[in-house]
C-alpha cells in the first residue's frame, strides 16, 4: 500500500491525540449523565415536573441542527478526500451556520428561563439542566471555532486529497459534540 492510500484507510480517521481528547470529553460527559439519572431515580416528581417546563420543540429543532451539521461536515470530508477545497470550504460554512442557528436556539431558551428566575439553585433539575447543557453549548461553541479554522485552512489551500488529517480531526470532535447531544436530549428533554 502507498502511504497515500494508507492516509485514506486510515482508523481511526484524524490525529491520534483528538481521540485521546474525545475519549476524556467523552468521559466526564457519562460521569454527567449518570450522575443526572442516579439522581433523577431519588427524584422523580421533581425532575417530571420541572421537565415539562423545557422547549422540547426547540430541543427537537436543535437536535435536526445538529444532525444536519454533522452531514455537511461529512459532505466537506469527502470534497477534501477527492481535492475539491471549494465544495468542502461550502459544506463547512454551511455547518457552522447550522453551529449558529444551535446556538440562538439554545441562547433563547436560556433568556427565556433566566427571565422566568431560574437558575443553578432553583432546584436539582435546573442545577443539573444548565450545566449539562451549557457544558455542551461551550462545545458547540468549540466545534464551531475548529469548523471556521478548517475552512479558512481550507480557502488557503492547506488540505488536499493527499493531506486532509485536519479535516478528519475536527470532524471527529464535531461527531463527538453532536453524538453527546443525542444522548442529552431524550435524557433531559423525553425520558420520563
């Protein structure tokens, strides 16, 4: 094999450290999660009362942000793969907009329950909604500055067919942001 084709075969896909990365991120988002669900079970009333409150349609609306996102960022791996910068530098704009659109959702959610007075110490629901939340919105955020980094390199000419690692490696950390998502809003938002 040519280390060129190695390059493209290559598992997992981006830089090594990125993983290590994911893997921690990953991590401390689980210990999050089952310490939401260990206390939710103590809490149950609580927690579906408190739960009714949430914007499960701009929960919903988010998570097809996301997932939209997360094909443009495929799409942008695979230009980049057969050395078309200009349709990935597109498709990775085209993500951060759908970046963007998550954040003013989310960001209106939180004006809303700020102005109804909620905060950390309303109660364990809130205290466990706005961390686990806002802990992902600073990943969004994150994910959008590598996403615009990514594209700017890209518009630059720095990624090609031949070396595209860094274009794997902030896919693979966007992945992560969206996957983690997936598991925190029927956990928070649906599980009852």
């Amino acid at each position: 094999m040519t280390e060129e084709s190695n390059q493209l075969n290559q598992y997992p896909p981006g830089d090594l450290a990125i993983w290590v990365f994911i893997l921690a991120e990953l991590a401390v988002f689980a210990i999050f999660f089952a310490s939401y669900a260990f206390t939710r079970m103590s809490h149950v009333e609580l927690f579906n009362q408190y739960q009714q409150t949430l914007d499960r349609d701009s929960a919903l609306i988010n998570t097809i942000t996301l997932l939209t996102s997360s094909y443009f960022v495929v799409r942008a791996v695979q230009a980049i793969r057969l050395n078309h910068r200009q349709q990935c530098e597109r498709w990775l704009w085209a993500a951060v907009l759908m970046a963007l659109l998550f954040l003013f959702v989310k960001g209106h959610e939180y004006a809303h329950h700020l102005a109804a007075g909620v905060s950390l110490s309303t109660n364990t629901f809130y205290m466990f909604y706005l961390s686990l939340t806002y802990f992902h919105f600073m990943h969004v955020i994150l994910g959008m500055v590598i996403l615009i980094a990514l594209a700017i390199k890209t518009r630059k000419g720095d990624y090609s067919d031949t070396e595209h690692t860094g274009i794997e490696t902030g896919a693979s950390y966007w992945h992560m942001v969206d996957m983690v998502w997936l598991i925190l809003f029927p956990l928070v938002y649906v599980m009852r």
